[in-house]
C-alpha cells in the first residue's frame, strides 16, 4: 500500500486530514520578488531555501498533504513571463523542495501534491487544443519528479477543467478537484466564470475524481458551497478558503481572518462531514496549526 493508499484508507475510516495553506502568497509575504504575469512561481528558482522552508513550517504545524509552488507555472503564464524555456525546471524543482522538505522534517507520510492550474494574470488563454498538450507535459513532469498526487486548483469553467483533468489522469496519480467560486445576485454558488457550481460538479460524473475541494472561496461562502455539495456530490470532500484580497497585483493581508476564527470556522466545515481541510491565499502556518488542533 502506498502513501496515498494509507491517507484515504484513513479517510475512509472517518479520519479528517489536514493539507497546507497558501504558497504563493506565503512566498510573497516572506519578501520574494514576484516575475511580472506569473506571480510568486518564481520563487521556487531564486528563493528555493524560503520555498522549501514554507513547505517545513506546515508540516511542522501538521500538514499532512504540502501542495507545489506551480499554481502560476504553466506554459502559457510563464510564457508571458517571458521565461517559458525554464518550464520544466520550473515543475520539476517545485516538486522536488516539497519532498526535500518532508525528507527534512523525518515524515514520510507526508503527500506531495502537484499544484495544477490554467490562471492567467492577463486573461489571455491559449486554445483548448494548445492547454491539453501543455497540460499533459507539465502533469508528467510533476509526476516523474515524484508527486503523490495532483491538484487541480482555481477551476473556475467548466471546459478548462475537463481539459486539466484530461491531462492530468494520463499520469495515473490520483487527481482532485479544486472550484473557486463567488455568489451570483441570486445567491446562487457559482463559478468565477457565472457557470452554476452544481454544473461543475454534474460535469465531473463518471470521470474517476475521488475528491473536490471548495478552495480559493472566501471563508462566508463555503457553507454556502458545501450547500451545493452535499446536494450534488458523493464523494469525498476538502475545504480550503482563503482570506484577504489581492490589489494591484499585490495580496493584501491587513484584515485577514486571525490563525483563531479560521479554526472556528474549519471546525463548523468538519463538523459538516468533510474530510479534508486547509488553507488559501492569505493562510499562513500558523493558521494551519489552529486547524490541526480542531481536524
């Protein structure tokens, strides 16, 4: 049994488990320059000793699951980064200081996520056809360096994500799902792209995914989102909101939610019956070690 088979055999047995906070934005608060139109991903190649020491400070604040620094390192982004000839070593490396970072720490139950997205920070989106070929290259990259599993993060239409998901199952690791989602004037939970969240979910039937996290949602809507689940979904499900805001290409972290209320609110979404729970963009080690108390 592999690792990944012991943390659901866990899971099934009715154990809740807890994944890291935010990367990116942990890279940004601890003073890494970002790469104009791909964020913090830079980081992993200027700065790997601050990645990789992120990476150790939420498993040591019981993170049983640490995610990529890739969210932003796509093809399509780090080409209009203008360092797309470093997209492997991008994925690769990103990949390989999260298994640094569990080796260190001596817990080799630890699981590595591969971090996949198709975010652009210029809305400009490469064809269907172009995103399913760089996908499956950067999937595969991701899994011959060694990750556990991947993560499919800010699936925010439904066409784009069945393109990832495509890509990402043709390495065989097990993918879960990621919705980052708003509410309509309605009230209705949908999507950042208006498509209702419950299409997203029909969209996925039948297509082998375990899990789906409601993730990069502000901590108000996810009772909300999770409304929407457990009407449309039977299969397992994580949590992991985000908090403050993004300006001027800047995450804003004055306000956010204290390491305290995160784990009151974390502990009404587990009580709720879901089993896994972490953090987003503007959730830091601290927050998780709150978490860890109350999963």
């Amino acid at each position: 049994m592999n690792g990944y088979e012991k943390l659901m055999a866990r899971i099934q047995a009715g154990e809740r488990i807890v994944i890291d906070g935010a990367t990116g934005t942990e890279v940004d608060r601890r003073g890494v320059p970002k790469i104009e139109n791909a964020w913090n991903g830079g980081g992993t190649l200027s700065h790997p000793e601050i990645v990789r020491e992120i990476h150790q400070d939420y498993i040591r604040h019981g993170a049983e699951i640490v995610i990529s620094n890739t969210f932003p390192t796509h093809r399509h982004c780090l080409r209009d980064a203008g360092v797309e000839d470093q997209f492997e070593e991008f994925n690769r490396r990103a990949v390989e200081l999260c298994i640094e970072a569990r080796t260190l720490m001596n817990k080799p139950d630890v699981l590595v996520a591969g971090g996949m997205s198709y975010w652009s920070f210029i809305d400009r989106h490469p064809p269907l056809e172009d995103l399913l070929k760089d996908a499956t290259e950067q999937a595969a990259i991701m899994a011959d360096a060694g990750a556990d599993l991947l993560m499919l993060e800010m699936m925010v239409d439904i066409d784009r994500m069945l393109v990832l998901l495509e890509a990402a199952q043709a390495t065989g690791l097990p993918v879960w799902v990621g919705f980052s989602m708003k509410a309509a004037d309605d009230g209705t939970m949908c999507l950042y792209s208006d498509e209702p969240l419950k299409d997203a979910l029909a969209a996925l039937e039948g297509k082998g995914v375990p899990l789906v996290n409601v993730m990069h949602t502000e901590v108000r809507d996810v009772n909300a989102c999770l409304d929407v689940v457990d009407q449309n979904w039977n299969g397992l499900v994580g949590v992991y909101a985000h908090t403050g805001d993004m300006v001027d290409g800047n995450w804003v972290f004055d306000g956010i939610i204290t390491p305290e209320d995160y784990a009151v609110a974390a502990r009404g979404w587990l009580d709720r019956g879901i089993n896994v729970v972490g953090g987003c963009c503007g959730i830091w080690p601290e927050h998780i070690g709150e978490v860890r108390k109350v999963a």
